[in-house]
C-alpha cells in the first residue's frame, strides 16, 4: 500500500532549502528504500509557508529510510533553514483515482 509523508515548515530561505534538497537528490540518487517521488508546494495564502509531499512504496520502507544516517543528516539541515520546527503527518493511500 502506497504512503505519503508531509512535511510542513516556514522559511525565508527557501533557495536556500531547494538547493539542500538539490544536493540530497544528487547524493542519494535513487538509494532511498521505495521512494517514489516528491513535490515543494507553497502556500498561496501565507508568506513563506510550504509543503513537501514524499510518496514511498509503502510504510515499512519509508520508515527504513527515515533510519538512514543520510536522511536523519539532511533532515537537520533542514531544521536549521526553517523559521520554527519541521512538522511531519503520516497518510497510508486508501483510495486512489
């Protein structure tokens, strides 16, 4: 079963951020256990408000990943480029079009 995790942040430095996940992408290069792919999307309602929407696989792998040194390295990166703390939801897909 497909799985989304969202991470929601505020930043005045989001070159800043999209450089970091730039570089990560080039790094890991596909080394991610079954992640799919993921999209930056950006609050048309409040200033320097995202979200970053990562698809796996499934549950198991994207928690495999998460224990990686590589991704627990890039996500305190992260935490220094935003303005307060990162914030993390977890979705299992239960219906897809």
């Amino acid at each position: 079963m497909k799985f989304f995790q969202t991470i929601r942040f505020s930043t005045s430095r989001i070159e800043e951020m999209q450089a970091l996940m730039q570089e990560y992408d080039q790094q890991d290069s596909g080394s991610s256990p079954g992640f799919i792919g993921s999209k930056v999307l950006k609050d048309r309602d409040r200033d320097n408000a995202y979200v970053v929407i990562a698809e796996f696989e499934s549950y198991d792998q994207a928690m495999e990943n998460s224990g990686r040194p590589e991704t627990d390295a890039f996500a305190k990166k992260m935490a220094t480029l935003v303005d307060g703390e990162l914030g993390f939801n977890n979705y299992d897909v239960i219906d897809e079009r």
